[in-house]
C-alpha cells in the first residue's frame, strides 16, 4: 500500500472514546464530591453522629470479645451509614421524578381537554358532554365560569364573545334562541341579555326580572349552581377514572432508568456488600474461636487412659499334632507335554475381587470343540498301506519284525504287505 493510499484510509472515531488524560482522570476522582454517595467520611456531623451511633449500638448487641471483632463491626457500621445515604438519596431522587411524572401527566391530560374545547362553538353539544367525561374537562369548564362570575361580581356586563362562550359552555348554540326552543335555553338567554343591560326584543320570559341588578344576581346563582354540580362530578370522576391512572404514572415515574439511577443503585448494592462481608467475617471468627474452645474443653475433661500392666495369659495347651502329610507322587512323565501333543488349556485365572460377579456375566457360549487324535507317541496301527507307501515306513515295519524273537521272515518274491504290529507284552516268548 502506498503513502497515498495509507493517508486516505478512513480513521477510527474518537469521539465516542473515554478520555483519558491526567485532568480527566482527576476529575473522575473526584466525582464523590457531587453526590457524596461514595465517601468513607460522613459528610456532615448530622451523619457522624448517626455513624457513631449505628457502631455503638451495634457494639452492644454483638458484643465483640476481640479487638478483631469490633474493627470489623465498626467498619460494618460504617458501611451501613453510607447505604442509609444512598437510600435517602435514591428516595429523595425517585420522589422528585414521581412527581415530575405526575406533572407532565396531567399537562397531557389539560392540553387534551384544551384541545377538545376549541371546536366548542361548532359542536356544544357533543364537546360539553365529552368535557364533562373527565375532571380535566370539568376543570376547564369551572375555570371559564369562574371568569364570567368574576365579571358579574363586578357589576359588569358580559361582551358579546363571553355570551358566546357562556351559551356554549350550557350546550346551547350561541344563536339567539326561538320563541318555541327550550324553555332552559330561553330563560338563560333572557338573564345574559337583562344582565348586559340589552333589549330582550319581545324574548321575556314570565318571572324572571328585566331589572341588570337582579338578572345579574339571578344569573350568578345560576352559576354558582352549575359550578357546584361541575365540583361534585370532578371528584367522582378524579376518583373512578383520573386518579388511579395519575397513581400508576406515579409508580412509573419511580422506575428510573436513566445514568445517574443505575449509579446510585451500584453505590447502594456495594455498601450493602461491603456491610454483609463485614458481618461474614465475624460471624466466622466467632464460629472457629467456639471450635478451638470446644477442642481444648475436650482435651481438657477427656480420660486419660493409663497403661497399666496386664498379666501375661497362659498359652494354651496343644493337642496331638496331626502327622505329617504323605509328600504328594512325582508327576507322571507321560504328563509332560510332548512336542506332538496339543497344548494344555491353562486353569481358569481367580476371579477378580475388584468384579466379583465377573463370572456371572453373560457370554457367547463357545463353539464345539473338534475331536482330537489319540495321544500316542508309537506308530499308529491301521489298514495296510498301498505299494507306494515310503521305504522309511516298510523298513520300520521289518525291523520290528525282526527284532521279535521267533519272528516271522518276509516271503523271498512275495508281495510286501503290512501287518499290524503286535505289542510288546504280547510278543512270543514274553510270558507274564
């Protein structure tokens, strides 16, 4: 690869990759003292006192024998003060996000109801009950009430924008209702138009006063009866419906996920840690302190055996002694294998005592053995041999013949035949 082609290699990304120079590392040393969760000193003589106290009380109830033993229930002690301090600060930390949760919660549920309430005037009807539907609704319409009062209360009239509002607010639409339409309807039509000091243009209603003073007053109780019952479905529904899911926002804002959660919960697991090792460790030293104690109380209060001199028992009286056994015949030589002879089968091996059910053990049963030759070491007798049978063989023939006293000549020009050879013990001459 050329210096050309080496200088346009695409370069690995540091931008991602830890610091590491000596001012970094030095800042990351110092990270304890943003949050103190890590710090072996108590920051604060509030929690040296609580520390102190912790060891103190701890000191009571174990009762340390040995200057090891409360080393480390002091230490102990200490790292339980600082799992305190990681627990009120995760505590203070997942209380403060809970209510972050809640409140970006319900500024999703107001700017719903906000949202819905913009098409009030083309659909009072349908928008009015869907805002009734919930209690950030209800807020929204108690809120805007209480604005047309506040003007009331000041002797004023309403703008012809706030009857607008007013009349969809109701359910009306905001036209000027009919001679027949809704008595309802109608009557409040009359009052916002007495209240304004306005004409009502042959629209009177029977009973109800023409007077601004009296319709404005008229008019506010009407108000105040509306808020009352708007107040009374809002806690229902805060209660059946709005509540429980602003309590499950709650817990969920408790889960933190977030980098600086997971840090605080490492802090806590390892002060925890470090306190059950503590105790660990004295819990062992008082196990192997009540084992040596044990031993040496036992070797302190066992009985001593004394080796006391026991007399010496008769030996016993001895009986006729069998005689001794007859020295076991030489081994025949026929015994002996001979060169011609099949080898013997050795005798079966002891069984091992490692597999003593060896010899129960399933095997192929062997195959038959062939038939073997008699085990003769002489000439084997048989049928007479044909002309071309060896000289060797009608050589040894004669000899025997020869050699037995009395025996018979071979026929001079006669045809050589064998004859069986006669045994030694019944040759003539050989009389028992």
């Amino acid at each position: 690869m050329s210096a050309d082609d080496a200088a346009h290699q695409p370069q690995p990304s540091r931008s991602n990759a830890r610091d590491r120079s000596p001012s970094s590392r030095l800042r990351s040393r110092h990270n304890a003292r943003l949050h103190g969760l890590t710090a072996a000193l108590p920051d604060s003589e509030a929690e040296a006192a609580a520390m102190q106290g912790f060891a103190d009380r701890w000191a009571d109830e174990l009762r340390p024998e040995v200057e090891a033993e409360g080393a480390l229930i002091r230490a102990s002690a200490a790292a339980f003060a600082r799992l305190e301090r990681c627990r009120v600060a995760e505590d203070a930390a997942l209380e403060e996000a809970s209510r972050d949760a809640v409140r970006r919660w319900a500024r999703r549920k107001q700017h719903a109801a906000r949202r819905k309430a913009q098409d009030l005037r083309a659909d009072p009807v349908n928008v009015a009950a869907d805002l009734q539907s919930c209690s950030f609704g209800c807020e929204w319409l108690q809120r805007h009430w209480s604005r047309l009062d506040a003007r009331l209360a000041q002797g004023l009239g309403w703008h012809p924008r706030d009857q607008d509002l007013a009349m969809t607010l109701r359910g009306y639409s905001p036209d000027p209702p009919g001679l027949d339409g809704d008595p309802a309807a109608r009557a409040f039509y009359h009052l916002m138009l007495a209240a304004c000091g306005l004409p009502t243009l042959g629209r009177t209603v029977d009973r109800l006063p023409t007077d601004p003073v009296a319709a404005r007053s008229a008019l506010r109780g009407l108000i105040a009866r509306e808020f009352d019952r708007l107040e009374a479905l809002r806690e229902r529904l805060w209660q059946e419906q709005d509540g429980p899911e602003g309590e499950a926002a709650a817990r969920t804002g408790r889960v933190d996920t977030s980098k600086e959660g997971q840090l605080r919960q490492r802090y806590r697991r390892e002060a925890f840690s470090e306190m059950v090792r503590g105790l660990d460790q004295v819990m062992r030293i008082r196990v192997e302190r009540s084992k040596d104690d044990d031993r040496q109380w036992r070797r302190a209060h066992s009985p001593r055996r004394r080796a006391e001199p026991q007399p010496t028992p008769p030996p016993p009286a001895r009986g006729p002694e069998p005689p001794a056994s007859a020295p076991e015949p030489p081994a025949s030589p026929a015994a002996a294998d001979h060169r011609n002879e099949p080898p013997r089968t050795a005798p079966d091996s002891p069984s091992d005592r490692r597999k003593p059910n060896d010899n129960h053990a399933l095997r192929n049963d062997p195959p038959a053995p062939t038939p073997a030759a008699p085990e003769r070491t002489g000439p084997n007798p048989g049928p007479s041999r044909a002309p071309s049978e060896s000289p060797r063989t009608v050589a040894g023939v004669a000899g025997v013949r020869a050699a037995a006293p009395g025996g018979d000549r071979l026929p001079t020009g006669g045809t050589l035949r064998s004859t069986p050879a006669t045994p030694i013990g019944s040759l003539p001459g050989n009389t028992a």
